[in-house]
C-alpha cells in the first residue's frame, strides 16, 4: 500500500477538478461524481464499487472508524490523497464535512440491462426536480425491497452529489435506470407489468389496488404532477386519501406509503 499524496493548497489542480464535478454537464463529460462522507462512501465500497480517487482529511473526521475505512479504500489500490483542511474544505459540498470524499464513474444503466424476477416491484418517478427527494425515495425504494428504480425525465442528475447523500449511498447498491417516460411505457408493456399511478384526484384509493403481481408505482413532481403520457399509459391511478387541509403529501412520502401497502398486499 503506497504513501497518500499530500495536497496542502486549495488551488491545487486536483482540487479544483473535484470543485468542478459539482456541475452536472462536466460529470457527464466525465462519466464521473463525488461521493463525500462515512457512510456514502463506506456503503459503495460494500458493494463493491470501485473509485477513480479518494481524498480524507483526518483532522475533519467525525467517525471513529473513519480511519479504518481509509485504510480499506486505500487497500483497492486507487490513488489516495491526504489533503489540508483548507484544501478539503474548499473540495467539500457539505456545510460540515466529515474529511472523506471519493471520485466514482457515473451510476445508472439502461432498462434492458436491469435484472429482474419474476413479478417484480418497480418504483418510477418522473421529473423530479430536488435532489433531496430523490434521494430519500433511493433509500425508502431500498428499505422496501424494490427491484429496481426507473428515473424519468432529465430535471434532476441520479449522479448529483445530493441525491447520493439524501440516499446515504443506496443509488451504489440498488438497481437504478434512467428512460424517457416513452421508453419506459413500451418497455413496461413489452415485460407484461402493469402501472399504478399516484394522482391526487383519482377516484380509487391506493388500498384497494392489486399490488401482488409485476407492478410498478409511478410517482411525479409535487407541483406538476405526471405528464399527460403517464395519466393516459398508465393502468391504474390511485389516490392517497388526504384528511385535512394540505391537498397533496412529499413525493417520498407518497412513494413510501404506496410501496409499504404493496409490501403488505405481497406478504
């Protein structure tokens, strides 16, 4: 295991590399993101993804097994980078960053390269606009056993630096394609699994749609909605019933609730 680099200036032309990752087209030119924090990092190492680099700065650490975790990334034999504080810092997205940052390739794959089983549980969103949601839906999709995650539309990176936080690195392990939404309805059809769509003024309730065969749970952006291509492709659309004075609940928390009733309906 050779000696970490140092890296004491934050204008060094490395980190000023990593600064740039931030913007969604140079990590498409790239085909590369960044993964910061303990836990991020620790899960894809986990399961079994391969950095490009990894910079840590010990004096920012806020877990106790940071240093193990280095140890075992700089076992992989990537280029390793033991930076300043100020260099860090100036790397770092996160208002209190914990010392740990990698350089990955891109996540994602195409719907025909997902593996599925038999009757599967898919989760769609389209046109999500925050990171944040996105994310928190990678982990609750994780957390509920579903087979794999369908993004549609372009309005939010899956390889945004905040969507792999919201996920706490769930997007590194769970089986995440991006498709046109007319892409994805041909391909739905073609796999024989049928569609529930989350709509605020559908007349049935999500509890009383059959959930125990292939399905897939299509969820939109909170202040548009699905498209029209979603409301008329879609098999069936649900409501979730709204009891007080708020017409509509958090994309993740509509997600969760219907992928939970299908958890029920499958046990």
């Amino acid at each position: 295991m050779e000696k970490p680099l140092n890296i004491e200036s934050p204008q060094n032309p490395r980190v000023k590399a990593v600064v740039k990752l931030r913007k969604s087209k140079v990590r498409q030119e790239t085909g590369q993101t960044l993964v910061e924090g303990y836990r991020e990092n620790k899960r894809a190492l986990a399961s079994g993804w391969r950095f490009d680099a990894f910079y840590f700065c010990p004096e920012l650490f806020l877990d106790s097994e940071a240093h193990e975790l280095v140890s075992d990334i700089r076992n992989t034999g990537i280029s390793t980078f033991q930076c300043s504080e100020a260099a860090f810092r100036k790397m770092s997205y996160r208002d209190t960053p914990d010392g740990l940052l990698a350089i990955s390739p891109r996540v994602g794959r195409t719907l025909t390269e997902l593996d599925l089983p038999d009757h599967p549980l898919l989760l769609i969103t389209e046109n999500l606009e925050k990171p944040g949601n996105l994310g928190t839906i990678l982990r609750t999709a994780d957390a509920s056993g579903v087979d794999a995650v369908i993004v549609c539309g372009h309005k939010t990176d899956i390889n945004n630096p905040n969507v792999i936080r919201a996920s706490v690195g769930s997007l590194f392990f769970m089986p995440v394609a991006e498709a046109s939404t007319e892409e994805t309805l041909l391909w739905l059809k073609s796999m024989k699994i049928q569609t529930i769509a989350a709509v605020p003024d559908a007349k049935q309730e999500y509890t009383d749609a059959d959930m125990r065969r292939g399905v897939a749970i299509v969820v939109g952006a909170e202040d548009e909605g699905l498209t029209q291509k979603w409301m008329e492709g879609a098999t069936q659309k649900v409501a979730i019933p709204m009891l007080g004075k708020n017409d509509s609940l958090n994309v993740s928390t509509a997600a969760a609730i219907l992928l939970y009733e299908a958890i029920r309906q499958r046990r």
